[in-house]
C-alpha cells in the first residue's frame, strides 16, 4: 500500500498548481513535498493542451488567460516571465447583418436602426423598473428581460445563450454570470448605441498567452517543476472508501492518504465511492453539464476574421455559437500566410458534422475569408464530454447536500468539474494554491 499525505486527482491546471504550490512550500514544510498525483491520460495539461496538425496549433478551443489576482500574477510570471505576453482583446459579435463590438448589450451602434432603437427602448424601460424595485429573476430568460429589456433580450442574449447551453434559457438561472456578463448601465448602453465604443468592458478586455506553442506551453512548464516520480499518468482511480480514505488505483495499487484533492468531474468523482451515502447519491443524479463538439480549421490563407480573436455568432442560420482565431493572437500558432481556427458548437444541437463544416464554410465565404475549397488543410471535430456545468433549478441544492459531505471526508472537489462551477484557468490555479497554502 502507498502512503501520501495529499493525494491529487487530475493533472489540469487545479492539479498541476496544487502540486507545484505544495513543492515550493515543502522547501520550509517537508511534509508538504508528501503527495502523488494521478492523472488518466499519458500527459498533463487536461484542457490546456495544445494539439499541432500540419504546423497548425489548436488549444482545446480558445483558452486565453484573464488574471485578476495579484498572487496568480505573480504565480504566472515565476513558471513563465518573458515567454507570457499580453494581448488587448478584439472581439466581435455577428448579428443582424453587421459586425459589432462586444458585448452587444454596450455596442448597439451599427445594427440596424430598428434594432437599436427596440433595444435602447427596451433598456430604459428594464432601468426604469429596476429603480422601482430590487431585481428578483426566476431564470435567465427573465433576468436578460428585467436587467437588459426585450430587445437585447430578443435580439442577442436568448438566441445565443440557446446556443451556448444547448437548452431554453428559461431552464437555466443566472447564477452563473455575475463575473462573465458584463452588466453596463443605462448611460453605457446609451453611449454604445451613438457608437462610443468602451474597449475595456468586460472581464477579458486582456488576455496573457505564450509567445510560443499554445496555451501548452503554460501547462508544460508548470509540470516541468513536479518531480516525475510523485506522478503516475495514464493511471485512474478505480474505486475510493471515503471513510477509510483509500483508493484502488488501476495500476491495482491501493493508495492511503490524508487529503484528496479532486479535479476530475464531480460526477464521475462520487460514481467511484463504494461508501456513499444515498442522499449525495441522489444529489449527484442531479448535475448536469453541456458536453460541446469543436472544429479545428487550418486555413491556408493570412487573416481570416480579419484581425478578430473570437467573434460570437448569435444567429440562427448557423449553428455554432463561437468562431476564433489563434493565429490572430500570435502569429506563431499557423504556418506563414495561414490561420488556424476553432469554431464551437453545443454537442446536444443536432446538426451532423458534415452539415456544421458546411455551414462554416458558408460563413467564411460570406465574408470572404475563404476562396477555393483547397485553402482548407484542417477540418477536424473534436469533443469536449464535461464543457458548460448547467446551473438548472436543482443546482445549488445538490452541491449543498455533495459538497459539505465531501468536506468532512477531507476530499478537496476543486476546479471548474471538480467544484462543479463556471470558472476560468485563473480560478483553477487559485484553487490549487488556496489549497496547498491551507494545508
Ligand atoms: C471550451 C472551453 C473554453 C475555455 N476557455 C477558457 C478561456 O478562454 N480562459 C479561461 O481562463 N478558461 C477557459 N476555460 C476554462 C478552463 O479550461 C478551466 O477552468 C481549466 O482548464 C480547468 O482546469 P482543471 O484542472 O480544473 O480541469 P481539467 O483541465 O479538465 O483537468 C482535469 C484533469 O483530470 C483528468 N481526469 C479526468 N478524469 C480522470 C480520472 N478518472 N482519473 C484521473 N484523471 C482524470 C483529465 O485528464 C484532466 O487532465 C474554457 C473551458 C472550456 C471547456
């Protein structure tokens, strides 16, 4: 039997910032350097991986780095310094015809006038209510009406959120967008609608990325500090007893520790419990996610979406929601004269690959950034099976009936599938750190 004091599952960015943080402290608390991490695939990273076809590099869709917190700041700098780079964001939505700057809500400008003003007209009159009385949405649908009004309601927020989630916003609450949806005031809307553009809304006015090989290379020089023999890749755990704090691992090794730390999805977490009690059984029954499917596109042809990083596609013709462009953020990332994209479509729409390729293809032509079908040297599918946690009716008592349990067992669920949450690659550092400085 081995012996850890923190035993880590998952060898993404929780896990990977886990370990490194329990490394550094371990220089002045010895027995803080006691852990092991498992992780199921032959390489760490989990969604910050870079995969390379013909030169092009693709991140497992866009995955651009918004830093908010002084310690992760300063956490990035030491594993990366130069090789980080800063990038201002441009960004776009297509809608109505028309190219316009995000978010929509704060750049109606440009749309055509009989939008605008539905829009602009639906906001004042979102505002006016709001004065009269605090806010008390029953779901998203119905918050996007009360705080943005019909219009922008109509017009972006439910035909792209339909898409993003794969179900009716109304099924939804809007629990998960107090960070993500930027929220402008009246005045802001006003002044977006004449055309005043504010490049700094939003949380991800910046991103940070490598200079060089992807969002990968961030994940690979954390993991270049972790000592090779404290991890075991291509390695799961087959089965946990919580209450003796011991897990089976598939290598038939049984593992005792003192704190589980887990980034591996919920779900999947509690399925491995042989002692789990049927209330966080049930409790679990109840999660749910969107799983996404996204096309990797190797175009041979500079500048495709112009100098755009990401553009949101609300309309209904197509059925993505998302189109992006790596190469667009560094040059690097596609041969020379070329672009390497990602174009994101919610796994439960139903159109089949074949009919979603077509339709990007449609969409770029349109634009005309793409001519002959030849320039296409990649047009691969990928699946992401844990994408977007649903934040349904039953959220928040399932995670308060799992998570305190798991508290008490000392099992650490961190992460954006670990926690079950909507959270972002900063998010997933902090956990780890948080934790290792805990302990
Ligand atoms: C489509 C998409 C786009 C995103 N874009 C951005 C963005 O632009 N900016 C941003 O900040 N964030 C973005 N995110 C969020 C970001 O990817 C996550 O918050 C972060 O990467 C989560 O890291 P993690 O380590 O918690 O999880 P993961 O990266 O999922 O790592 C979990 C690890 O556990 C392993 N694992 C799973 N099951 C088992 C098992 N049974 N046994 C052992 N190991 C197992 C996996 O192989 C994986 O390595 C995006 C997410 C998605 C889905």
């Amino acid at each position: 039997m081995l012996q850890t004091k923190t035993l880590i599952f998952g060898g993404g960015l929780t896990g990977l910032s886990t370990a490194y943080h329990l490394e550094k402290l371990a220089k002045t608390r010895p027995e803080l350097g006691n852990w092991l991490l498992i992780e199921r695939d032959n390489q760490l990273g989990g969604l910050t991986r870079t995969e390379i076809i013909r030169g092009y590099h693709f991140d497992h869709t866009g995955h651009w780095l918004h830093l908010r917190h002084p310690e992760m700041k300063a956490f990035v700098n030491d594993v990366m310094g130069d090789d980080m780079m800063q990038v201002a964001r441009k960004s776009r939505i297509w809608s109505h015809g028309v190219l316009t700057h995000f978010p929509f809500q704060q750049n109606l400008h440009g749309l055509p006038l009989d939008v605008v003003h539905e829009c602009l007209m639906g906001a004042v009159e979102a505002a006016i209510d709001e004065a009269k009385a605090p806010m008390d949405a029953a779901n998203f649908k119905d918050f996007c009406l009360k705080r943005f009004g019909k219009g922008i309601t109509d017009r972006f927020m439910v035909p792209y959120n339909t898409k993003l989630w794969g179900c009716e916003p109304e099924e939804i609450t809007a629990d998960w967008c107090s960070r993500f949806l930027p929220r402008p005031n009246i005045s802001q809307i006003a002044a977006g609608a004449l055309g005043i553009v504010d490049d700094q809304a939003g949380y991800n006015a910046h991103f940070t990325y490598p200079r060089k090989g992807g969002i990968e290379a961030f994940a690979s020089r954390i993991a270049g500090y972790l000592p090779a023999d404290k991890v075991k890749l291509s390695t799961t755990p087959v089965s946990i007893h919580f209450g003796n704090r011991q897990v089976t691992l598939s290598s038939g090794e049984v593992v005792q520790y003192e704190h589980l730390v887990t980034s591996i999805p919920l779900p999947e977490l509690l399925k491995l419990a042989t002692d789990l009690p049927d209330n966080v059984r049930n409790a679990n029954s109840q999660l749910r996610c969107t799983s996404l499917r996204y096309l990797n596109y190797g175009i041979k042809r500079a500048n495709v979406l112009d100098d755009i990083q990401w553009l949101y596609v609300p309309e209904n013709k197509y059925p993505f929601y998302r189109i992006g462009s790596f190469s667009n953020a560094v040059a690097s990332l596609a041969p020379e004269n070329s672009s390497s994209l990602y174009v994101e479509v919610a796994n439960n729409m139903s159109p089949t690959d074949d009919e979603v390729k077509a339709s990007v293809r449609e969409f770029l032509r349109e634009h005309k950034w793409l001519g002959d079908d030849a320039e296409v040297e990649v047009e691969e599918v990928r699946h992401i099976k844990y994408g977007y946690v649903i934040f349904d009716a039953n959220y928040f008592s399932a995670k308060e009936t799992i998570l305190p349990y798991l508290f008490e067992q000392n099992v650490h669920s961190l992460g954006r599938y670990g926690a079950w949450v909507y959270a972002s690659m900063e998010d997933a550092l902090m956990d780890g750190y948080a934790f290792a400085r805990g302990l």
